[in-house]
C-alpha cells in the first residue's frame, strides 16, 4: 500500500477535521490518537472509505509515513504538546518534520523549536484560524519554522488552506524562522477581540442608547457587510441579531448572560506587548471588557448604586446609525494599524522577518478576522513594505481622517449616554496621540525627576539633566 503524505495526532474535533480536509484534497492520511476506541469511531465513521488509515502505536503512524516524515500534532496547548513530542521524537529521524497546529503560547514554540532543532529535527509552530469549519473546508494557517520544512509541507498546506475570493490564492504562507507562526496567530487573535469588542460597543449604543430592536440591528449589520466593512464579524452578527429564542420568543442574544469568557490568546497579546513596548491599546481594551464583563454580581450591585445618565437617546437615530457604520470602519482601521505595528516590532525583536503584506493577505479568508479590509491593508503593505504605521498610508490616512467626525460624534454620545466604549475611545485615543507632536509626558519626566531623580532631556539641547523641583 503506498504511504501516507502526513501523520495526524490528536482526534479531538480540530484534528478530524483538518484530516478530512487533507484526504478531500488527494493525500493520504495516517492517524493515531491516544484513547484508540475515539480513532476508532472516527475510522468507521466520517473516515469511512477514505484514504484515511489508523494506527495503534507511534511505531505503527511512523511506519505508514513517506519520508521525510510529517506528523502534525493536533492536541490540547500546554503540557499535552511536550508530552506527545517526548512520545514521538523516539522515533523521528532526522529531517523528519514534527508540527504542533494547536493554539500554543509562541514562547513554548521558541523552547520547543530551539530543543528539536538540535536533534536535527524540523518544528514547525502552526497558527490555524478559521474554528472547527475552517479546520474541514479551509482555514489560514499560519506556519513558523525553517524554510526546508515549508517547502515539505507547502503543496499540503496550499491545497487545504482556505482560498481568497479576490484572487484564489491559498491563505497560507511561510511566517518566519521557530515561534513566528503561533506569534502571528496569536496577535490574529489579539486583533479578534478588538474586532468583536468595537462591534459591541456599535451594538450597545444603538440598541441600549438609540433603543433599536435586535431584528431592525439585523438588518442595518446586513446592509453594512455588503459595504467597507464586509467581514465575516459582522455577517454572523446579524444572524445573531435575527436568531429567536424558543423558549421566551425574545431575540436569543439577549438572553445570552453577558459575561465575556476568554482562553488567553488576547491576553498573551497584551502582554507580549507590554514586554517589547508596542501601543495597542484598542486590542488591552478588549482583553480589559471581557474582564469588566466577567465581574457580573459586583455589576449588578454597583448599577443598583452607582448613578449616570438615563441611557436614552433623543436625536436623529438615522444619523447615529449612519455615523456608527463609519465610526466602526475608522475604528477598525486603527485598531489594524496597532495590531500591525505590533507585528512589525516583535519581527525586529525576535528576528522574525515578518512580511506585513503577506500576513494580511492570508487573513483575507478562512480566518475569524477575515473582512474586506485586509485586501486593501496588503495592497499598502506591497505598496511600502517598510511602513511604519497603516495610517500613514495615503488611502488608510484619508480613510480615518474623512471619517474622524463620525467617530468623535459616536463616542461624544455614548459617553452622554453614559454607555461604556472603551475600545471606540481607545481607537480615537491612539489616532490622538500618535498625530501628536507633542504629548504631556514632558510633565510625567518632570515628576519622575522630582520624585526619584530619574533626570531628563531638554527639547533645546542634549544631554542629561536633573533640577532640585522644590
Ligand atoms: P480537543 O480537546 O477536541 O482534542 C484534544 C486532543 O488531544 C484529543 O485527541 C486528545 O486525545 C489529545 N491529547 C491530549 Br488532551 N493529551 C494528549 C497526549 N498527552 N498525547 C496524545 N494526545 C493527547 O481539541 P481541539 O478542539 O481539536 O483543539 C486542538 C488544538 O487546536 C488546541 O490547541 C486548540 O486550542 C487548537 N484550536 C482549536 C480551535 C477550535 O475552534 N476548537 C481553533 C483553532 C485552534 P484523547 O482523545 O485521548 O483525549
């Protein structure tokens, strides 16, 4: 029997349907998980007379494989990863090519990739995005590791990737050298969150502040994904909005209890960003309001306390609408141009090389961010690869700037409305700060030199200086 192109570990639902997807696309799989009846159920299941075979030890998967070999790891992050490579690696060669596809923390990468590339072995840190149906019909998969393991495992990797409507080019490409792959998905999911927290807040103000109906919302978010802010966000938004509850016949979405739960990927996002110095405080103000949110007893206590303004809008709700759609667009493009100049911060602190053009055009399908958007965020990238900021790009420039207004107007009303925005107002907070020329940290200097002698620089001359304040 001819062998396997690849070996798959770990059957959990990502893992199944990243093999269908990998058989559809005309290779043969090889697959083991470590409770056997699970494989199983699979084999006689989904897998049923597909070039799909199953194997009952490690020996057994590395014996189906063509070399070099390619066994893809699809298990839960963390110590089940270090746990299933120091099961594996006894019987590696090398050459042989191991890759973890799960959500791992970049820095486990690094370890991970450094230790088996002494073996003489090729690790590849794998982001994939796109959930459950795009692992099965095409996700973007953001691959890390060396050159000559992307070169093994390209004609798989294109085949099941997910394709761009644009162009049908495959959503993948090779990210960069060791942890690159899973950084890279990791600020995918950083910028996820402020994506769905900008959307909340839109939907907060029109439907608490403006009173609009979630079915009458349904429609305005339909209108809108057919217009600049097309994206997968806003498309399962409005399906949101239209769904019923059977129970109380209310819209669902407003039965759903309003605390926000995370995984860390956001986190590890702001965090990392603390670490290498990178503003991104629209993608903090996201991982902060599911926080907030989860503090659900002590907010209900506080709102029966703590007084504000009645959260009931009076003017031309048209108009509120129509400066929200473009509010949300700006907002957008200047939380991208955070999550962007993050990348290209960390590429210079880790080495990673990253290619900001191509980052964004594999996130133009497949993946949960996945919006019109990105196809023009590429074509400023090819246009100046040595962008430092997206909103210093012409068209991205004028795009915020023709749309300012709307969003200052957006935020002046909720905060009269006393409805909280603070990803909306962190956006507008960093376009602020960044077109500033000069920002009051001359007195944050002048209070660190009077309290703790920590010196500072004079605007008219260099050097160090130091003032007795008092
Ligand atoms: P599941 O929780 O569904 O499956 C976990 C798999 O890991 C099972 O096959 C399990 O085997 C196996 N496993 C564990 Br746990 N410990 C193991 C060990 N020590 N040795 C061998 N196998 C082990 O996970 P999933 O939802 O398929 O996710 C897999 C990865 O993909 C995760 O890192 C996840 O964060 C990531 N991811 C998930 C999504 C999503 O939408 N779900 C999206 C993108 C990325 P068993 O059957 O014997 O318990």
């Amino acid at each position: 029997m001819a062998k396997a192109s690849i070996g798959v570990v770990g059957l959990g639902v990502m893992g199944r349907n990243l093999v269908l997807n990998i058989e559809r696309n005309g290779f043969h799989v090889a697959v083991y998980n470590r409770t056997q009846s699970k494989m199983q159920a699979f084999l006689q299941g989904e897998a049923a007379g597909k070039h799909i075979t199953g194997s009952d030890s490690y020996p057994a998967l590395m014996a189906q494989l063509e070399k070099p070999r390619c066994v893809l790891l699809m298990v839960t992050a963390g110590s089940a990863v270090d746990a299933g490579i120091e099961e594996i690696k006894p019987f590696l060669e090398p050459g042989d090519i191991l890759i973890d596809g799960g959500n791992s923390y970049f820095m486990d990468t690094e370890r991970r990739s450094l230790a088996l590339t002494a073996e003489g072995l090729h690790f590849v840190g794998m982001g994939v995005s796109g959930g459950e149906e795009g692992a099965l019909w095409g996700p973007s998969i953001m691959p890390g590791g060396t050159p000559e393991a992307w070169q093994a495992l390209a004609p798989i990797l294109r085949k099941i990737a997910a394709k761009a409507e644009e162009d049908g080019e495959p959503c993948v490409t090779h990210i960069g050298p060791r942890g690159a792959g899973h950084y890279v998905k990791t600020v995918h999911n950083g910028i996820e969150y402020a994506d769905m927290q900008l959307i909340a807040e839109i939907y907060d103000l029109l439907s608490r502040g403006a009173g609009l109906p979630a079915a009458e919302l349904a429609g305005i978010f339909d209108e809108w994904n057919r217009g600049e802010l097309r994206s997968y966000l806003i498309e399962i938004t409005a399906k949101i909005l239209r769904r019923t509850d059977e129970i109380t016949g209310k819209p669902l979405v407003e039965m759903v209890l309003d605390e926000a739960q995370q995984k860390g990927t956001g986190k590890w996002t702001s965090q990392n960003a603390f670490d290498i110095g990178a503003p991104i405080p629209t993608i903090n103000a996201a991982v902060e309001s599911r926080i907030l949110s989860s503090l659900k007893a002590e907010r209900v206590a506080a709102s029966r306390v703590l007084r504000g303004p009645s959260p009931r809008f009076t003017g031309d709700r048209a108009a509120l609408v129509e400066a929200a759609r473009a509010a949300l667009y700006a907002s957008k493009i200047l939380s991208y141009a955070q999550g962007m100049s993050l990348l290209r911060i960390a590429s210079a602190e880790y080495d990673y090389h990253l290619d900001l053009a191509e980052i964004a055009r594999i996130w133009r399908a497949g993946c949960i961010i996945r919006a019109g958007l990105l196809g023009d965020i590429t074509a400023a990238y090819r246009r100046n690869p040595a962008l430092s900021n997206l909103l210093l790009d012409d068209a991205f420039r004028q795009a915020v700037e023709s749309r300012q207004a709307a969003l200052r107007h957006v935020l002046q009303t909720a905060i009269g409305l006393g409805i909280p925005a603070l990803a909306l107002g962190s956006a507008l907070a960093y376009y602020d700060a960044y077109r500033s020329e000069r920002l009051p940290a001359n007195l944050t200097q002048a209070q660190r030199d009077f309290f703790g002698a920590h010196t500072y620089r004079r605007v008219d001359q260099e050097g160090i200086f130091h003032t007795d304040w008092e």
